[in-house]
C-alpha cells in the first residue's frame, strides 16, 4: 500500500511550496488552518467536522484510504537530497509493480529508443490479434523528479495486461537535472521512431498527473511542428491547464492535510524553472487553436484529487473546441487512485482506458 505515498507527497508539495512562496512560513500556515486528520474509519476531521468516507466507493477503496494517507506520512521531508526521494519512490513503485505483475503478467525489456531509456511491456500471453499493429506510449508521474522504471511500470503494467497490448513506457529527463522541454523532447524522439514501424492512427500516448501534463505537451508540440498525431491520447490526474479552481484547495483537507495558502504553482517544480505558464507548449489552453487540433482525449480523475478542478475545466475547454473528449470521475478517490490494482475503482479506470483506446485507434 505504499503506493499511496505519491498522492499525499503531492499534497505536502502543493502546500509547502505555496506557503514558502508566499512568504508565510509552512508551520504559520498550517497554524492558521482548522485542525485536519484522519480516523481508522477513513472519515475525515476538519475542526469540529467529519466528512464520512464516501458512501458510493468500494469497501476495498474505504480499507486502504486510511492506510494509503498513514504510508504518505513516512514520506522523506521535501528538503532531502533528490536521491534520497528517488530512492524511496523506487522501493515503493517496485513493490506495486510487483503486485501488478502478479494479477496481470507481463513480460517487461528495458531498452533504449532514439537514445532514450524505455522500458517495453508485454502481456505474457501475447498480444492480441487486433492489437498486433498499435502500441501505447506511457509517460509515469513523479513531479517531474522521479518514477523512472518502476513508476512507468506501474501505469503501463495493468494496461498492457487488460488489453494484451503492447506498452512502452518512457524514462524521460527529469528535474532538477533538467528542464523543459527536455522530457518533450525525449517523447517526440521516442515517437518518431515508432512511426518508423506503426501508423500513427494505431499509436496511443498516456499519462498520470506529471505524466498526463507532459502528455498535453508532447501533443502541442506534435502539432506544432506539424508532426502526425496519435490516434489518442489520455490525460489522468492532469489536463492541459495548470492546477487551480476549487478542489485545488479543497482536496487537502479531504486528505487530512491543512488547506494551502494557494494552488501549486507551475514555478514550484524544478523542471520548469524558466518556463512560462503562458505557454502554449506547456499548457496547451493556452492556445485554442492548438486545442482545437488535439486527437481524441480521456481524462481521469477522482473527487479528492487535487487536480479535478483542472481536469474537468481542461474537459470543458477540448469539448468546446470541438475534440472528442471523454471525462470519468471516481467519487472519493485521490490522486493517482489506481496506482493501486486491487481496488474495484482500479480496476474500472483500466476498463475505461483500454475501452478509450481500443475504440479509437486504428488497427
């Protein structure tokens, strides 16, 4: 269950972050927020209230909510060494990866394409008849810091299994080493050399929360450059937007943290120091004539999911320049929910996936 340490990381980052940015310092800020926590039950306190866990999720999702948010307690302090988190993320995306393995078998190579780190998921029994010409593209989540490997196999591992199709998840540059558009660069490289061997009508590209941005990204730049386009692409736990709106504030609390002082900024990860949020190659809303262009468009998320907000706007936004864009959201769950397998929740949200997919790429 360790898995849920990303989510409740990403929290402790949103708000640490603002308040050092703000100028207030994280204690001040805390202070100033009513008492927030957790019980055994996975009811919510929030001063004198009590939000019930949700009555429409699972009982598998009610056991593993307060258990998910006690593992993300254990998280390194945000002013460790990048190593130090890394290596702590590692463990515990290989331990889920390793559970993941053992619902859906795979068989996983690691490789290099266009000189970049990948590794190539495979369902052990083969892939499908149907699938024989399309392949997926994963991009893994991690702030843009970390997830290499076994936060790739994560998100490629259960989709690969479900619809016994082939997964190459990418080991793209990360922060603070590197900086936009660095990752972009490394996708769209590992995308040219695919179409060397797959139309791109039959080329999928996904990704979870930093994932799901760069998948945006890697999309506007595809466009820009006037490059061919995959036949779709998934955007979970993020859109084409930065973060903001109500559940930027709200899901914090919902997860037992204090409320931020604001949302998290796109200066407040290494990666982007220099970029602009005004950008249409970083947030592609910016720009709705390259929207307009986007292909056929899944977005996740759950209703304590920091990044709904942005998710259902950035919805908003694709269907009303006119792309095919198709929104699920799960009630009470958080952020990179399905990054563990054994919740029904999960496993609908890779129902969902692979249905979007197999629907609109060619063959």
């Amino acid at each position: 269950m360790k898995r849920g340490a990303f989510a409740m990381r990403t929290f402790r980052l949103a708000c640490v972050a603002a308040a050092l940015l703000s100028g207030a310092n994280p204690a001040s800020a805390q202070a100033a927020s009513p008492a927030t926590g957790y019980k055994a039950d996975a009811s919510i306190f929030i001063g004198n209230a009590t939000v019930p866990y949700s009555v429409f999720a699972s009982p598998e999702s009610r056991a593993f909510f307060p258990n998910m948010l006690a593992e993300g307690d254990k998280a390194p302090p945000l002013t460790a060494p990048i190593e130090q988190n890394r290596a702590f993320y590692d463990r515990m995306n290989s331990a889920r990866a390793a559970r993941m393995q053992q619902i859906y078998p795979v068989k996983i190579a690691a490789g290099r394409i266009a000189n970049v780190a990948v590794d190539v998921v495979l369902p052990a029994q083969g892939v499908a008849p149907a699938n024989q010409a399309r392949v997926l593209i994963n991009l893994h989540g991690g702030a843009f810091l970390w997830g290499a490997h076994s936060g790739g196999l994560v998100e490629a591992i259960p989709i690969a299994g479900v619809g016994r199709v082939k997964v190459v998840t990418v080991d793209y540059r990360e922060g603070p080493e590197h900086v936009f558009p660095a990752a972009t660069d490394d996708v769209v490289a590992v995308y040219r050399e695919l179409l060397k061997h797959y139309q791109p009508a039959n080329v999928g590209i996904y990704g979870c929360s930093a994932g799901g941005i760069l998948t945006g990204e890697v999309t506007a730049r595809l466009i820009h450059d006037q490059l061919p386009l995959p036949g779709a692409i998934g955007m979970f736990c993020a859109g084409v937007t930065p973060l903001g709106g109500d559940e930027s504030y709200i899901a914090s609390p919902l997860n037992g943290k204090p409320i931020p002082p604001r949302s998290m900024q796109l200066g407040d990860l290494p990666y982007f120091k220099g970029a602009s949020a005004d950008d249409p190659l970083v947030f592609p809303a910016n720009s709705p004539a390259l929207l307009a262009k986007f292909p056929p468009t899944l977005l996740i998320s759950g209703t304590r999911d920091m990044a709904m907000s942005a998710v259902i706007h950035s919805h908003t936004l694709l269907d009303r320049a006119g792309v095919e864009a198709e929104l699920h959201v799960w009630d009470g769950m958080w952020h990179s929910f399905f990054s563990d397998p054994d919740m029904p929740e999960s496993k609908d949200a890779y129902r969902v996936i692979w249905r979007f997919f197999d629907r609109h790429l060619g063959h």
